[in-house]
C-alpha cells in the first residue's frame, strides 16, 4: 500500500464504484489526520495542496511532505496539486515534484482550455505525472447562478472530444456543483452525469464536495464520479478544533492532539458519507 498514483486510485475507485476522498491540506498536521483518517477507516484517501498556500508554505516543502506521508501509509494515498490556473502553475508543480496536477482551463474559451490542457499533459505525461482538467463552469456556491444554470453544465458531447484530444487521467465536471459554501441547497444534474460517464471511460471529480447533500452524493457516486473534492468543510473543522482546545492551560501539545482526534472523525465521516457500507481495502 502506501503511496500510489492519483490515476491508479481512480481506476481502482472506478473498478469497485466508490469515490475517493480527495482533501485540501494545507501544512504537515492536516495532512497526517487525513492520512490517520484514511488508515482507520481502510480506504484509499488524496492528499490535495491548493496553489494559493504557497504564500504560505512552498510547493516543494508541501510534496515532500505528502509524498513522504504517503509513502508511510498503510492504505492507498496520493498527492495532487489542486486548481492550477495557468500552465505554469501546474507545470511548476510537476517541477517541485508533485506526482498529480491539475491545470484549471474551465474560465477560458473551450479551444483555449483544450490546447492549454493537452500541452500540460503532454509535458506531465513524458514525466510520469498525471493530469485533471475541468470542463463547464464550476464557480462558487455564493452566487446561485453559478451552479443553477444548465447552460455552463458540462456537455457530454463535448467531454468526448475533450477527453479524446487531451488524454487528461481525470475529468472534473460541472453539473450543478460549486466551491464553497452554496446559498441554496444545490441540485446535481445526475442525468448529464450519467450521460457524460457512458460517453468517456476517463474518472470523473466532482469539486465542490463541501455541502452537497448526502442523498446526492451517494448518487454522483453510483452515476460516475471516482473521485470527490473537500476544502471548506475541512478548513472551517480544522479552525474549529484547534481554536476549541488551544485555549486550555497545559501543554499545548496535548491539546493539539485532542483538536486531531476531531479533525480525524470528521476526515472519517466525510469518507463514510462519500462511500455508505462503502468498499474497503
């Protein structure tokens, strides 16, 4: 077990119709409880790093310390570099050693986003390296016209073509999901996803993981998608625990342990809601 390509958990999700986990962490700690998550509930688990954190922490620091997680694993893990929104962000996260990148083309035009895809992977492929794209209009659940107009939905006849010329390892879809927190409850078009999912046999992702109703996503997941992305909810247990214990007298520690073990369950609830009486290693 321990670390694996992105692209081989995605099959492997594929083969046994589950969706990985795929969460946005942001220093060593948060990705050790997704890890510590994954382990206890035997599931495979993706260890994603968001471009925008590198004011924080640089893209190098970040995929040594998740490969090396990965790599100490006892269940499946892969690392990824998340929403690069320019080829030289998702080309420079190869450089800095992640072994999975996406390159967000999706605000562009579509001939634009496909041959601004295709020259990322084609550079990331010689290198081993696998490659996510998205395709439609993934905005933010704070504006409902976002996600509630079919017209910036993915096209399946579209998906074929894109698929077919990029040869991306995953696909990140738009069917009535949106990062963030949504300002309505959202209604995932699961007719299109089926459809988008007999069209191409590349792994489906579906972003904006954070608030989609348990109903829909069990569904999302028998329909297609192989893979589902998690950052708000994460963040916000995360400052949430840590704010909870750190304010105690003691060692500070021990209390960082107590906001893990919070952070863990919730890492292990998302795992089980995504996958119900789900597949295990």
């Amino acid at each position: 077990m321990g670390s694996m390509k992105v692209r081989e958990i995605l099959r492997m999700a594929d083969e046994n119709r589950f969706a990985v986990a795929a969460i946005d962490v942001f220093d060593y700690q948060s990705a050790a409880w997704v890890v510590e998550a994954a382990e206890r509930e035997k599931m495979p688990v993706l260890l994603m790093f968001y471009p925008d954190m590198s004011h924080f922490i640089p893209f190098t620091t970040m995929a040594a310390v998740a490969t090396d997680l990965a790599k100490r694993a006892s269940v499946p893990v892969g690392v990824h570099l998340d929403h690069g929104k320019a080829y030289e962000v998702a080309v420079g996260g190869i450089a800095a050693g992640f072994p999975s990148v996406m390159y967000d083309g999706s605000a562009k035009p579509y001939e634009e986003n496909l041959a601004v895809t295709a020259a990322v992977a084609k550079c990331a492929h010689v290198l081993g390296v696998d490659v996510e794209a998205e395709l439609g209009t993934v905005g933010q659940g704070s504006r409902k016209e976002d996600f509630c107009n079919a017209e910036l939905y993915t096209r399946p006849e579209q998906a074929k073509d894109f698929a077919e010329k990029t040869g991306v390892d995953a696909l990140a879809v738009a069917i009535g999901n949106s990062h963030g927190h949504y300002v309505c409850e959202p209604h995932l078009d699961i007719k299109r996803l089926d459809e988008i999912n007999r069209t191409i046999s590349t792994p489906l992702v579906l972003h904006g993981g954070s608030g989609i109703p348990a109903e829909q996503m069990i569904e999302s997941v028998k329909y297609g998608i192989n893979k589902v992305n998690i950052g708000t909810e994460f963040f916000e247990q995360c400052k949430k625990s840590v704010a909870a214990h750190m304010g105690r007298d003691g060692f500070v520690l021990d209390h960082y342990k107590e906001a893990g073990e919070e952070v863990i369950d919730f890492v292990r609830g998302r795992i089980a809601r995504i996958n119900p009486g789900h597949f295990s290693l």
